[in-house]
C-alpha cells in the first residue's frame, strides 16, 4: 500500500482531571457495581467493520476495507493491534484491577467516586455503541506498526469519538512501543500533522524527537509533517523510563490486558 504513513496520527491527551466535594455525594449501587476494562490485542478480519467507524470518523481520507484486509493478509511486516471495551456483569462487581487499591494514599472517597464514574460513562457509552455482530466487545482504537528492518514505523493510530480523551491513545503508544522492543527495533519512527500539538507532546512524552519535516505531506490539506523519531528504546536507561510512563498511565486510567 504507498504511502501508508500519511495516516500517521494520535489523538488528544486526556483531559485535566477534575475535583468535587465527595462528601456531598452519595453513589448509587450501579455505580460501584458496573466494571469495564480495555483490552489491546491483535486485529482480525472480522474487526475490520468496527475498525472503519472508527476510522471514518477520525480521518478525512479513509482507508477502505480493503487496505486493511491486505495489511492483515498479505504485508508481512506490518502488525495491528486494536483497543476493545470489555464489559463485565455487573453482578459479577468489576474485576480486581478495576477496583481502588485499599492501602496507601491512593484511597479515599475522591479516587472512588472518580473511578465509579469512569465505570459508569463507560457503561453508558457500551449501552450507545452496543455490541455488534456476537462481538462480546467494543472495538475503541486501533494502531498499525510496520516493523522494517531497520526500524519500527507507526504508520496509523486512531480512537473512536466517544472514547477520546480516556488515555486509550496513549494506551496504543505503549502497546506499539512494547511490540518494538520485543522485535529488537531500537528505532521507531512516525509522521505527525505540524498543527496536532497534542498529539505532538504525547509523542515527546515518550521521548521522539523532531528529525525532518515533511513539506505539503497530507494530501486533504498540503499540511507539513514532522517526522518524530525515538531510539534506543531498547536500551536498560528507556526501558526504566518507560517503565514509569506504563505504571503512570495505569494508576491514572485503569489496568488493561495486553494480548500481542
């Protein structure tokens, strides 16, 4: 497929958090008992339906089924992951992870009420996006890495509409970071829209750097890319920084399961 990088994009960073008086506010039981997780593993075939919603919905020039069908079939260098909301019966109450720690200054009436409300927009967002298909999930992002010989190429990244701003496009950075690492790629590469500064420090976070600039690169609009780059992220000195980052996003937003 030419020029696959064009796509190369990541959504905004999660919004600033915010605070209230838990003392005034008293959860009702659906909240405290409805549990939802993310999970990042690999696309398939039967994912692609949900993969162009969200796809239309973030790119002015759509890739089309095909394009997709033909990285899963026949590229042998390109891997895809996809980000799925899995539900849990609220019976059940949310699974371990989902759940405030009981211990340390990371308890307390405002850490619950905010994760309960996360469980519960989610749950709602799950009832307006419902499962499609027998699909038991909800697929809310996808990425695309090409693992070259020299180099690991982020070539698309994306997160539906009604999922943005809850660090699942940061959640893919690390899934395709991780995937990098494990192939022995030092170097990772990318190009990103000059005017998405958002998307810009969220790269950065990570440690890519402005390497070149590409003029005219987006074809809806002439926009200038830069090309971001980061390396070696390989080495024990990124590892542990990132690391950090991991253990960071997932004290903010939630565990995950990573399936690659």
């Amino acid at each position: 497929m030419a020029c696959a990088s064009v796509k190369a994009h990541v959504l905004p960073q999660p919004a600033d958090a915010f605070f209230c008086n838990t003392a005034m506010v008293e959860l009702p039981l659906v909240m405290q008992t409805a549990a939802v997780r993310y999970r990042v593993r690999p696309m398939q075939l039967d994912d692609i339906q949900q993969v162009m919603e969200v796809e239309r919905e973030s790119f002015p020039t759509a890739w089309p089924q095909t394009a997709f069908r033909h990285e899963l079939q026949q590229n042998r260098l390109g891997r895809y992951l996809i980000a799925e909301e899995c539900s849990y019966p609220s019976q059940e109450g949310p699974p371990p992870e989902a759940q405030s720690p009981s211990t340390g200054a990371e308890t307390g009436p405002l850490r619950r009420f905010l994760g309960n409300l996360r469980h519960l927009l989610a749950r709602d967002m799950q009832r307006d996006h419902p499962p499609r298909g027998g699909h038991p999930s909800l697929v809310v992002g996808f990425i695309g890495v090409w693992l070259l010989p020299d180099e690991a190429h982020i070539v698309t990244v994306a997160v539906r509409g009604s999922h943005r701003r809850c660090g699942i496009g940061e959640m893919l950075l690390i899934a395709a970071i991780q995937m990098a690492q494990e192939s022995g790629q030092s170097l990772i590469t990318l190009e990103c829209r000059v005017s998405n500064t958002a998307a810009v420090s969220l790269y950065e976070k990570y440690g890519f750097q402005q390497a070149g600039l590409r003029t005219r690169y987006y074809s809806n609009n002439n926009e200038d890319a830069y090309i971001l780059t980061v390396s070696p992220v390989t080495s024990q000195r990124y590892r542990d920084e990132f690391q950090r980052l991991g253990e960071e996003h997932r004290h903010r937003w939630g565990d995950y399961e990573l399936i690659q």
